[in-house]
C-alpha cells in the first residue's frame, strides 16, 4: 500500500475503512505516543477531529457488523482510547478537549445504550471498547468539573442513572459484589465502576432538576454499598483490580451525593443497618485508608485506582467532620491520627488540602505542631490559595476558595499558624480578598489575638479604613467589632458604672454547648445566685455586651470545650475576664478535649470542675461546693536574682541544650523572641536560664496582682510595650515546659553550677 499521510488515511477510514487503513491508523496512534501531544492537536485538530466523530458513529452501530476486520477495529479503537487520555491529562484547555472527545449527539449515545440491551454476552468484547471510552469521558468530568455542564454529558448521565444505576440487573450486581471473593464480568464492570464513576463526576457538579436527587440515590444505594464496605474492609489483601476499582467509585459517588445534599444527620442514619453503629462502618473506611500498599501507590496526580480511593475516602471524611460525635469519635482512634501524620508526607496538593482540613479539625494544639503541613502552610497552602485566586474558577485541584478558607479557619485558631503567618507576609494578600470573602474577617480576628500580627493589622491603614465600613451582615459586623476589640487593646475605655445590676455568676460557654450551660443556669438561679447569660446571641455589638457583662460580674464561669477554645468570642471574654481579675471556676463540659492552648494558660492552676467523669446532678454538688469555698491568695514576694559571673559566656545556640541552667541573658532573650513573648524582653533583660527557674516559682506563690505589678514595674513605659497577664500566664507554662524537658547537659561540671544556683 502506498504511504499516506494522517490526513489522508483519516479521509480514506471515514469513507470506506479498510484492514489496511485501520491498521495503519493504529500504528501512528501508537507512535504519537512519541510525539509532543500539543503539536499534534495544533497541527491535525481538524483530521482529529473528523476522526473521533467518526469513531463515536461506529461505536453506536452494531459492531457485528465489523465481521473480517473486527480485530483491527479493536486495536485502534483502544489506541484512540490511550491517545484521547493523554488529552484530557494534557494542559489543553478544556474546549479542546471538548470539542476532541464528546459525541456530537445524543442520537450516538441512543445507539451505544441500544447495543446494550441486545447483548447477551456478558464479556463481550465490544463491552472493553465502551467501558474504556466513556472511563475517558468519566475522567474528563473529574479533571474538568465545568465540563457536566455540557448538554451531552448532562444526556449521557440521564441515561446512566435511569438505563443502568436505577435496575433490577444493577441491584443483582450489587448484591453479587458483597461476597467475600466476587468474580466479575465486563458488563458488571461497566456498571459497577464505569457508570458510577461517570455519575458521581457528573452530580459533583450539584445539578438541578437532575432525573433524581442526592437523597434518593443514597436511600437507594446506602444498605448495599454499606454491607460491601464492612465486608470487604476485612478483605483488603485479596482485592482483585476490579473490585478495588468498584470500590474506589462507590466511595465516591457516595461522598458526592453527601456533599451535594449538604449536612444532614437523617442520611446518615441510611448507614446504619441491623447489628452495627455509624462507627462501625467509618471504623472500616479507616482500615481500608490504612492500608500501607495505598499509599505506596499514591501519585502525585489522581491517575490510577489507588490515588483516587485515597482522595475520595479523605474527601467522605472532611463532610463527616460536620458533625461533632463523628469528630469526637476521630479523636479518639489513635489509628486514624497516625494516618493523617503519614499522609501529610505525601507529594500531592490534593491531599494536603484534604489533610489540613482534617488535622485542623480533629488535632490538639500539641499534636498540631507535628504536622507537615501546618509548619509548612506558607508554602502549601498559601500557594494553593493564590493559585484557585488566580483561576477563573476561584479553584484549585477541585477545591474552592471557599473551603480553603473553611479550613484556615480552624487553623488560624492555634498558635503555631498564627506564629508561622505572623513570619511570612500573606497577611496582605488575605486583605486583598477580603471583600470577595468575608470569611477573612473570621480568619483576621482570630489571628489577631498574636502580637506581632495584631501590630501589623494596626499599621495597615487599607485594613484600618475597611472596618469602618458599615455592614449590613450582623454576624460580619460583630466580628468588626472583635478584630477592632484586640486592635485597640491599649486604648479601651472601660464603663465601671456601679448602678447597674449585679451578678454573682457570669457563664461563659460556646453556643454550641447551649443545652448544658442552660442547664447549669436553672441549676443555679435555683440556688439563688444571680447568674448572667447570654441565650439569645443576638446583640448590636457583643464586645459591648461582654464588657458589661464582664464588668457586672464577680466570678466567671468557663464552660469548656472544643468549641469553647476555637471561638474568638469566648477567647476574648475570657482573656477579657483574666485581665479584669475575675475569680475563674472552669467546668470540663466535653468529653474528648482536654484544655490546650491559650485556654490552658489562662486556667492552669485552678480547681476543675469536671462534668465529663460523673453525673450531671453530682457534678452541680461539686459546683456548688466550690463556689461556696472562699478564695485563697498565696502572697509572696518576687525575687529576681543577679546573673552568676561563672556562667556568662555560655550560648545556647552553641551548646544546643534544653537545661535551662546553662542558659545566658542572650539565650533567654532569644528564647522570648522565638516563643513570640516580645513584650517580655525588657522586663526579663540580664536574667539568665537560672533565674527564669526561680520567677516560675515566684510566678506560682504570688497573687495575679502581685505578678502584674511586678511586670509594670520592670517594663520600659512605651506605649503597646504593656504585659497582659494572659502573657504572664503564658510565660510560667513556657519555663515550666521546658524546666521538664529532657536536659542535654554534657560536662558534668555544667550540672554542679546548676545545682549549687538552685
């Protein structure tokens, strides 16, 4: 035969295909995997495309008809198959890729839908064709989720869910996939896996007035798909390809029906069945997520059946974290926290946004400072951040803008993120955006509570002249109100007004622990104290409103709880109340937290009053009790010693050692710095390591007054240069932690000083 061009035998097949024709349409598909993609599209786009036309008509006629050349149609069309995936891979931009790769009409899919009912054959070849043509258009949806918009693939979906997903025969299929081994067939692989994965790419989208919405597929789907995760959770190692494949896209058509009905506990409940719990079935996904050949598999983009299963279960588990008992429950598998640690490492964004998400919800402050992620979040999440900024989409690997702020959120609540974003400079690029996204005020307020960052928002005069701006958003205005309370928190005008009510007891609590606190409130207006709380949430400015209350009152009431100590609202009551010297009762209202953070500092040392360990009505007996015991001051007096001559030219910075005995003025004014403890610098100037060990127990006998006025005594009277006493309290848990720190001391004459200072 004599050479043709690719244009050429692309005219020749359209016409009349020969044996000679399609094979050598086959070899050059095999050598364009050799070839750079864009110059082949840039080049062939219009012979490509009169191609792939082609190509979808005969896939909707019989192929029976193929008779002779039956394995040559086989050969290229699979090579066309290979070829349109490195499309979709490609940066095309996605028009190109539309206009390449989806039929022209729905008559084609009618066609493609009508072969299906003719065929008896369940492992028909002509199956492996479909199955692998429309994996492409499945993929194309996952990659480019603006694509279900499309008229055609809006079609092609329509005809899965009502053809195939909404069957007898496809129930039959499901039914068959909870045995221990299932053997599978191409067509329960078409059904399983191939149309799934296209419906779940497809309703990712959330479309409306869809055949069925995302309650009534899950109602239908929700006992098989549940038995066939607790079944084959146990059976991980045997795993053929295609049952790891049905799985990965059940997951995930799951998750997608989830977050397209949006938070709701009634559809949870649908995973429940006969003899097991909601933790049954989360305790198996964990154990499928564990499983260490996953995660040798993982690669950087979703590619393959392991990356996807990965993401798809991480994604299942960021929409259960709505809801609290699920996160209680996370806390406490131990299981599932090494897990998220190991995945951290992973060279994949996808799954850092995933992970973060997950850590920030689920860790504690110190189990948070492990993370990979969060001590590396300028680069990684800042950078996705500017990059879904940058698209028109306002996305990045699928995630919006809106749920990367969700989780800096809860991130921006812990002090090691406001550190880390306290030493970049991303604090202007989250101003910038502000106004596209109000949830940064959120984000701003609670990141406000670090020094240096509240500093650098003071200084910024765009930032200043945004929160003058009057908003018609309640919630958005109180939290103005907030940022502009830490902002100003040298210049605050307090109200003592005498003439107004008094209370014994204010309750401080999160909202979302209303049930309880109301409880304690009844509780104790029936003892006859008279008890101030907030149970409406609905005032003009709540920095106002808490003032007053502060003000009003002579001991505060701490309810604590996760939700307590992630709130800016109740962090600054509390610190607020701190500062006032209100007699502090904390009550432990939640069973899986223990204090942390700031809200450790601020009540280390006081009596706990723990609901989480007895009944509720024995628990009120010891409230009581408690608050009928009179305060107890210990007074003593502040002694700082003079730095010892001997141990003068030591450097921590040479001896890298936590002994705090072997630290110099040097050491320990670096020691400030890096703690984030800058307005100590100067009252603590000339002490040495040994010293600070001696404040600390100062620290312990004094009265907060006596630690107060010591402070202002011995600080250089500039303004913003004031020690808070939350800074005070900070500063004891910080010398102590490192007092109990393992000492890395090596000449034995080192520790015969420390010893004879002490």
């Amino acid at each position: 035969m004599e050479d043709l061009s690719i244009e050429q035998l692309i005219s020749k097949v359209v016409i009349a295909p020969s044996d000679d024709v399609l094979c050598d349409l086959s070899y050059f598909f095999i050598e364009a995997q050799n070839y750079d993609l864009n110059i082949l599209i840039s080049t062939l786009f219009d012979p490509l495309f009169t191609l792939e036309n082609w190509a979808w008509k005969v896939l909707s006629r019989d192929s029976r008809e193929w008779n002779d050349d039956e394995q040559q149609y086989f050969d290229l069309f699979h090579n066309i198959s290979s070829f349109n995936k490195r499309i979709i891979l490609s940066h095309n931009d996605v028009h190109t890729k539309e206009s390449l790769l989806l039929p022209t009409n729905t008559d084609i899919i009618d066609g493609i839908f009508e072969q299906f009912k003719q065929r008896t054959d369940e492992n028909e070849r002509f199956l492996t064709i479909i199955y692998s043509w429309f994996d492409n258009l499945s993929l194309l949806m996952h990659e480019h989720i603006e694509c279900a918009s499309i008229s055609i693939i809006i079609y092609i979906n329509q005809r899965i869910i009502s053809d195939i997903i909404m069957t007898d025969q496809f129930k039959i299929y499901l039914n068959e996939l909870q045995d221990s081994y299932p053997l599978f067939t191409m067509k329960q692989v078409f059904y399983l896996k191939t149309c799934i994965f296209s419906l779940g790419g497809y309703l990712y989208s959330k479309p409306n007035n869809f055949l069925y919405d995302g309650r009534q597929i899950i109602e239908y789907l929700a006992e098989d798909y549940t038995n066939i995760i607790l079944i084959h959770s146990k059976t991980i190692l045997s795993w053929s390809r295609e049952l790891f494949s049905c799985i990965t896209h059940l997951i995930g058509l799951i998750t997608t029906c989830h977050l397209w009905i949006g938070t709701n506990e009634e559809i949870l409940k649908m995973f429940i069945i006969p003899d097991k719990t909601i933790y049954d079935y989360i305790e198996s996904l964990i154990n499928i997520l564990s499983h260490q050949t996953f995660h040798e598999q993982i690669r950087p983009q979703l590619l393959n059946d392991e990356s996807m299963l990965v993401d798809n279960i991480l994604e299942l588990f960021n929409y259960l974290i709505n809801f609290q008992d699920i996160i209680n429950f996370f806390r406490c598998q131990k299981n599932f926290i090494d897990i998220l640690f190991k995945f951290d490492h992973i060279n994949n964004d996808r799954f850092y946004l995933r992970i973060y998400s997950l850590q920030s919800k689920i860790l504690s402050e110190k189990q948070i400072k492990k993370s990979n992620i969060v001590n590396n979040i300028n680069k990684i999440f800042f950078y996705c951040l500017q990059q879904a900024w940058a698209s028109p989409f306002k996305k990045y690997n699928k995630i919006s803008i809106e749920e990367l702020l969700e989780g800096l959120l809860t991130l921006s609540k812990f002090d090691i993120t406001k550190n880390l974003i306290a030493n970049s400079n991303e604090l202007k690029f989250l101003i910038e955006i502000s106004d596209e996204y109000p949830i940064i005020y959120d984000i701003l307020w609670s990141l406000s509570f670090d020094i240096r960052i509240e500093k650098e928002l003071y200084l910024n005069q765009t930032f200043i002249n945004k929160l003058e701006n009057n908003y018609t958003n309640e919630q958005i205005q109180n939290i103005i109100y907030g940022i502009q309370w830490n902002l100003n928190s040298n210049n605050r005008q307090i109200n003592t007004n005498t003439n107004k009510e008094k209370f014994d007891i204010m309750i401080s609590y999160s909202h979302e622990d209303k049930s309880i606190c109301t409880q304690l409130y009844h509780e104790l207006t029936q003892n006859h104290f008279n008890v101030w709380i907030d149970l409406n949430d609905k005032h003009h400015n709540i920095m106002d409103e808490m003032v007053q209350a502060v003000e009003q009152s002579s001991l505060i009431m701490i309810c604590i709880s996760k939700q307590y100590k992630q709130s800016n609202y109740c962090r600054a009551e509390a610190q607020y109340a701190f500062k006032r010297q209100l007699k502090i009762i904390p009550i432990l209202i939640d069973n899986y937290y223990k204090p942390d953070g700031w809200l450790l500092f601020l009540i280390r040392g006081l009596f706990l009053v723990d609901f989480t360990k007895c009944e509720f009505s024995y628990g009120i007996k010891v409230l009581l009790d408690k608050l009928k015991t009179p305060a107890i001051t210990a007074l003593s007096t502040l002694v700082v010693r003079q730095q010892p001559q001997n141990v003068t030219n030591l450097s921590l910075s040479t001896l890298d050692s936590t002994d705090m005995c072997q630290w110099t003025p040097d050491d320990v004014q670096q020691w400030l710095t890096e703690n984030n403890l800058l307005r100590m610098t100067d009252p603590l100037s000339g002490l040495n390591g040994s010293d600070l060990i001696q404040l600390s127990k100062n620290l312990s006998k004094n009265s907060p007054q006596e630690n107060f006025n010591f402070f202002q005594e011995n600080s250089m009277k500039e303004p913003g240069r004031d020690v808070s006493l939350i800074e005070i309290a900070r500063l004891h848990t910080l010398i102590e932690e490192q007092i109990h720190k393992p000492a890395r001391a090596t000449k034995g004459w080192i520790s015969k000083i420390c010893c004879g200072m002490m």
